[in-house]
C-alpha cells in the first residue's frame, strides 16, 4: 500500500548510542501515536527511511536519518442500525433513558463498528437521534464503560443534546444534574464518607490505563463516597455509593484504586488484589468469578428537562448478576 492521502510528519532521527528500532525512534519523536498505532502504519507502508518505504518496525535506524509518517485522516463510517432489546426506563420526543446492559459499548470506535449502543438507538429512534454528535456519536451526551451497566440518557432532538450537553459540562454545579454509582471495593475505605480530589490523565506507562497525576498536569477530577455497608466474612468488602462531581474517564474506579480499594472484578485498576478474592467464602467467590467484569452500577441519573423545564429523577437497582454477588457477601 503507498502514502495516501493525511497529516504528513517529518523529522530527523536525533543521534543516540549506537541504533535503535525504527518504532521505537518514531515513539520517541511522536509521544501522541502509540508504538503499536505506529507498527501498524509502518506495515501499511505509510512510513519512509531516508525516501525510502519502511516496512519493518524492528529494523535499525540511526541518528540523523530522515523519516517520514503519513497518518491517514480518520474516516468515520456512519453506524448501521442494529434491532436490539433495550431496557427503556423513559422516553419522549426530546430524549430516551435507558439501563445500559454490561458488554455494551456506547458508540462505534476502534474495533466496535457494530454492536454499539448507537447501532441499536438507530434501529430504535430513527432518525430522530439528534445529529449533534456527529455520524458515530448520535445524541450521545455522556457515556458508561463497556462493562459499566446502569442509567444513560440519549438525546433525540438537537435542542435536547445542547441542553443536556451544557448540563454535563455543568457537573451539576448549578444545576439538577445528579449521577450516583454503586460500587464493591476491596477493603473498608477511612474515612468511611468522604471526597477524592486528584487529578487524572492518560498514564504515561500504559496509554491505555488512567493515573492520577499532580494538579495541573492533568484534569481536574472530585468523587464523593459514601460507605453503605460493609460486607464479606473473610475478607472484608465495602458497599460504596460514589457521587461524580465530575465525570472523567474511569474516574470512579481510579480514584477508589488511589485510595487502596479498587473495585471488585477490576482487572485493570486491581490487578494486584485478584488473589484477594481466593479469601472469599465460596458462594462469593463463584458469584464473583459469574460477574467477570468491574463491580459498577449507575445506579441514579437526575437532570433538567431540555424542553419542560421539569427535573426528572430515575433509580436502577444493581443488576442480577451483581445483585447475587451482594447477597452472597452478606454475611
């Protein structure tokens, strides 16, 4: 394949000891592509060595060579509607509630063109999802984890997404904007009620994973928690109901990892506990293993009406799976 058309970056390999990778060279001058985003450009022959095409990530490449990237210009494909059953909690002529299911991914991105919950609000709305968002975010004003279930709202008119857009961007402060989660966290958190402030960016040694960071290197990020109840025989495990002053990637379950309690069934954030869950009584532990994914349920979405005006409050109890992993964990 030969350059197409997109951002061309060029620049010179700076001297270093001896020769290095090609990939890691253009990591080092390019921090804002990912190696692997990298490779994959590199095999696609969209990365020259001296005006010649490079098509090898590992080959070695010294100081002062010249090295060319193009990086195609993002082609969003436009999502098909999907028929899926939905579980709506509300709907009119201005937005739809509903609670999302775990392993649904809110719109189309890398590696989810289909199966979204965008494909399956086109099937649902029509065309009257608001176009706001563009052609791979319809409506979409705000967004749960793929394995997060609960409570989302979806604009279908485009007076409904600026409102709502404005209210999220409020994060309530002067507003009805209200969004609880409920939480399973290793451990007992102290102060059993409080607030997490601590800034989160995108970490520097996994892109794929959220840290928290000094003030100002990062976004500001405010969770409020409060402990509902304490649970497990053996080990214990706090019922944590969290209150999103802000709402930024992972937040939830980064700040509760930062405090020393990450989330049951966190793979990525509490890694380090898994062995934790080997203390279980054995019907939590099966219960547990049967969840297979973060234990977070948005469990209370309370906003201003873009068009009446009137404040609407909805509630989700945890789902079944989740609900079974609670009951097993009271003693």
């Amino acid at each position: 394949m030969g350059l197409s058309d997109g951002e061309v970056r060029e620049d010179v390999i700076p001297p270093g000891e001896g020769s290095e990778r090609l990939d890691r060279a253009l990591a080092r001058l390019w921090p804002d592509l990912s190696r692997s985003r990298l490779q994959a450009l590199i095999r696609e022959g969209q990365v020259t060595l001296d005006a010649a095409p490079a098509g090898d990530p590992s080959a070695k490449v010294v100081g002062g060579q010249r090295v060319a990237v193009t990086v195609p210009a993002p082609r969003p494909a436009e999502p098909e509607p999907e028929a899926r059953d939905l579980a709506v909690v509300h709907e009119d002529d201005d937005l739809i509630v509903i609670d999302k299911p775990a392993g649904l991914v809110v719109h189309p991105g890398a590696g989810n063109d289909s199966g979204t919950l965008v494909n399956a609000l086109l099937a649902h709305c029509g065309a009257s999802l608001s176009g706001i968002g563009g052609v791979a975010r319809p409506g979409i004003v705000h967004r749960l984890d793929k394995d997060t279930t609960g409570l989302m709202v979806v604009a279908k008119t485009d007076l409904a997404h600026q409102d709502l857009s404005a209210q999220f961007a409020d994060h309530g402060r002067t507003g009805p904007l209200e969004r609880a989660y409920l939480a399973l966290v290793w451990g007992v958190p102290d102060p059993a009620n409080g607030t997490i402030d601590a800034a989160l960016a995108r970490s520097e040694r996994n892109r794929e994973k959220i840290a928290v960071v000094r003030e100002g290197r990062g976004r500001h990020a405010i969770t409020h928690y409060r402990t509902e109840d304490v649970l497990g025989a053996r080990e214990p495990v706090g019922l944590v109901r969290c209150r999103l002053e802000t709402g930024r990637t992972h937040q939830i379950r980064v700040h509760l990892a930062h405090r020393g309690h990450p989330l049951l069934g966190d793979v990525v954030y509490g890694a380090a506990f898994r062995t934790k869950a080997n203390r279980l009584e054995p019907e939590a532990r099966q219960a547990l293993d049967d969840l297979g994914r973060q234990a977070l349920h948005a469990a209370l979405l309370g906003f201003r009406h873009p068009r009446s005006g009137e404040t609407l409050r909805f509630e989700s109890p945890p789902p079944a799976d989740m609900a079974r992993l609670i009951a097993a964990l009271t003693p």
